[in-house]
C-alpha cells in the first residue's frame, strides 16, 4: 500500500482510527506512530522465527527461498537471532478454508439475478459452484479450520519476538491471471504464508528483500509478523530492515512512462496554476461588481418584479390582473432609474477592468493576452440598461402581457452577462438554465429587437450567435 515503512506509518495514523460502524472494532490504541524509526539497533537480541515452508499451497520458488534467507542473515548480521520453523499449517486447514469460501460465494451469486451472475468473471463462477455439492456436514468441518489455523498460528509464534518469510511462494504472477495456478479448484495454493496471520489477527508487513534474475526482475517480499497489537513493533522491525538491507533499484518505467508522466505533472501544474489565477481574477470581478450593486436594490427589486408578472399571469378576473399590472409600473420605473444609475457609475470603471473575455471558458489573463477577443462590460451595462428603461416606458406599447415576458428577458440576459463578467460564458449559461429552464439562445431571442442588435453587435461582433 505504500512504498516506504515511513509512508505506512503515516497511512497508520489514519487507517488505525475507531470506526463505529465496524462491529468487530477493538478498543482504540494510542499508538504513536512518528516512533517507527528505532534505527538498526531495534533488531539486536530480537528472536526471530525463520518459516520457509508454509506446510501447504505451492513449494517456493528457489530464488524466492534464497532472497528470504539471504534477508535473514541480514537480520542475524544486525544481532538478532534466528531460528528456523517447522511449518504450522496444513493442507486441510487451506482446502477447509477454501471450501468454506466457495459456499459463501456459491449461495451470494445464487441470489443475484441470472443477467448479473453473468457478468462475474467466469473463474470465479467456476470456483463458487464448485461448492453446490457440499453437505452441510463437510461446510461444518470446513468451517472449523479457520479457528485451527489461528490456534495453530499463535502457538507456533509464541516463542518468537517476530516471524519472518516468504509473502508468496512465488514472485508476482501474471496480471492476466485470476491465480497462479490459474485453475478454480487450487485457487488459493499462493496463500499459505499470509492467510494464517489473517487468521490469529495478526500485524505483518512486506517489505522488498531481493529480485529475481532474468531480464525482467521481479522483486521479492518479505513477511514481517509480530504478536497481535504489536503493529508499531511491526513496522519498527520492517523499517530497521530497510536500513540494512542493500540500495533498492529504481521503481521501473516503461517506455515513454516518465516523459508522459512529466507531461501530466506539467499539465497538472498549469491546471492548478490556472484555477488559482482563476479564482482570484473571478474574485477581484465579484468584489468590484459589488461595490457597485451593494448601494442599489437592484436584485430585490427584479425578484418583487418577476414575481408579480407570475401572480397576474395566474389571476383569473381581468380586473384583479388589470390591478396588478398598473401596481407592478412603479417597480418597473424604480428598477429601470436604479440599474441605469448604476450603469452610469460602472462607466467610470477602468477599462481594463471592464473588458470580458468572449471565450466560452475562463482562462486567465485573457483579456490582456488577446484584448481583440474581448468586450467591454460598461457598454453592455449601458445596452441593458437602456432595454429595461424601454420596457419600462413601455415604447413599442406591448400589452402587460408582452411587455412582462420582454422585459423578464431583458433582467435574465442582464443577469447573463453579470455572471459572465465574474466567471465565464459557459457558467453564466449554465445558471440560466439551471434556475429559470431558459437556453441563452432563447434568450437572446426573447429581448427587445433593439437590445438583441446592439447586445449581439457588442459581445459577437455581429456574427450569428449559434455560428458564433
């Protein structure tokens, strides 16, 4: 899980944490963690129980067995003792579990339905149903091996400080295959070192002690176990081991691996770059747009507007709806003399601060870098503003009806392009959509004939907006 004990020890702090919802939790330890490091010294006088044969699975491989040992005179080198171990487990303790596994997986793939049984790779199908024959009687007994195998492990380990060996029989095996022997009925022959352990609870570690030859080497783990709750003493015992142990080769890459990975990172820092140039440009935007609004009431005044076209719009008698239009002009006015007086004052902006990237996306410093692919916000402002004083006045003399859908259109484009100068053209057309189910080209199409040329004229330059 990690490729240093000094990065377990830190994945420990975390991983080691009390979880309520794990039944099966023991009480938390205050283990501290940063102690892992007790140097070489930690392994002087340390008795150390040395298990090359698992007593069942696959026989280890010569170069597995010779990098293990070559790891424990290491180990004897830095002043612990050594001592050889007869092999514990058995290979009915190994079939038992098995076979008990099978059942489990047997009955959960039986209640799936056939179209998603389908989907499980057939090896494991293969293995699962291999148990549909079982009595109960040989479930039982298979059942039993798991407290065998944990009985059998602590007494054979009680005489140890720690038990190291092979993590597997064999080097990594191929990636293709579902197992090693790539057989469903000896499934799990690679198993016999680690499984045990699994069993009695407790801690160990795999740590690199050599390669294998060839022209691919492949590396070879060492397994660590302590006494159960003894994890840190675990990864002390592993990382003094690191320390003794020769220089490890470089992590391997393929062809093309480390170029493509600095390619990432690269991109990976332009990205994060970018976000940050961004979000500070977008924030700069938001603040100075409102030291603008914050004197007006233009937003409350909109919502009281839009609300009130929808309340006549829902009216039944021509008299109530009549009543509501002609309340409903007084907001009209007091919102359009608002945003134009707020139009005007935004004209003094700078116009380096006005300009806003036509781009669809943000990217930062765009308006510098091709100041050609820009428009300026003031005379957008300028272009809304006069659309909503229209409306207002009512010049093209539209029923209430008319006037209340044009002039939503005008507020909500309005709105468009105050959120398009703070982020970008693609969220401000997002949140249209998403808080009033409008598309921006629908919306476009739904101002004022006059507002549309100008608006169109300034951010698109006059080209088609769906061309655009």
């Amino acid at each position: 899980m990690t490729r240093t004990v000094q990065d377990a020890a830190l994945m420990m702090q975390v991983l080691s944490q009390p979880d309520a919802r794990d039944s099966m939790a023991l009480p938390a330890q205050d283990i501290d963690w940063s102690q892992f490091d007790q140097g070489a010294e930690y392994l002087r006088g340390l008795r150390i129980g040395l298990l090359l044969d698992a007593g069942c699975g696959l026989p280890v491989e010569p170069e597995v067995r010779a990098a293990v040992e070559q790891a424990a005179r290491w180990l004897e080198q830095a002043g612990a003792h050594i001592v050889p171990m007869q092999p514990f487990m058995t290979q009915a303790m190994l079939d038992g579990m098995d076979h008990f596994w099978r059942m489990r997986s047997h009955t959960d793939l039986q209640a799936l339905p056939a179209a998603q049984r389908d989907q499980v790779l057939s090896y494991i199908r293969a293995w699962a149903d291999s148990a549909a024959g079982l009595s109960g009687t040989a479930v039982f007994h298979a059942s039993q091996q798991f407290h065998l195998t944990r009985v059998a492990t602590v007494r054979a380990c009680s005489a140890f400080d720690y038990v190291i060996s092979p993590v597997a029989p064999m080097p990594a095996f191929a990636a293709e295959l579902p197992s090693p022997t790539n057989d469903p009925l000896r499934p799990l022959e690679h198993i016999g070192f680690t499984v045990p352990f699994n069993m009695s609870e407790q801690p160990a570690a795999s740590v690199n002690c050599g390669y294998t030859s060839g022209l691919h080497p492949l590396p070879v783990g060492l397994q660590i176990a302590g006494p159960r709750f003894d994890d840190l003493g675990v990864l002390q015992v592993a990382h003094a081991f690191e320390q003794i142990r020769p220089p490890q080769r470089a992590w391997p890459c393929r062809r093309g691996y480390k170029q493509a990975m600095d390619i990432l990172t690269l991109a990976l820092l332009i990205a994060i770059g970018s976000y940050i140039a961004n979000h500070q440009q977008q924030r700069k935007r938001i603040a100075l747009l409102a030291s603008h609004l914050g004197q007006y009431q233009i937003e409350k005044l909109m919502e009281a507007l839009t609300e009130g076209y929808l309340r006549a719009l829902g009216e039944s008698t021509p008299e109530r709806r009549d009543q509501i239009w002609s309340l409903l002009t007084t907001t009209e006015s007091q919102l359009s003399e608002q945003f134009s007086r707020f139009a005007a004052e935004f004209a003094k902006v700078n116009e380096a601060d006005a300009r806003v990237s036509r781009f669809a996306m943000a990217i930062p410093f765009a308006s510098q870098l091709f100041p050609a692919t820009t428009f300026d916000m003031r005379k957008a402002l300028a272009i809304h503003a006069q659309g909503i004083e229209n409306m207002a006045r009512n010049a093209a003399h539209l029923a209430p009806r008319d006037k209340a859908f044009t002039m939503s259109a005008e507020l909500f484009l309005m709105q468009h392009t105050c959120h398009w100068f703070c982020k970008s053209k693609t969220i401000a057309t997002a949140r249209m959509l998403a808080r009033h189910k409008t598309p921006y080209e629908q919306l476009v199409d739904s101002v004022s004939p006059q507002t549309r040329s100008a608006y169109l004229a300034l951010v698109k330059g006059g080209k088609d907006i769906k061309g655009a």
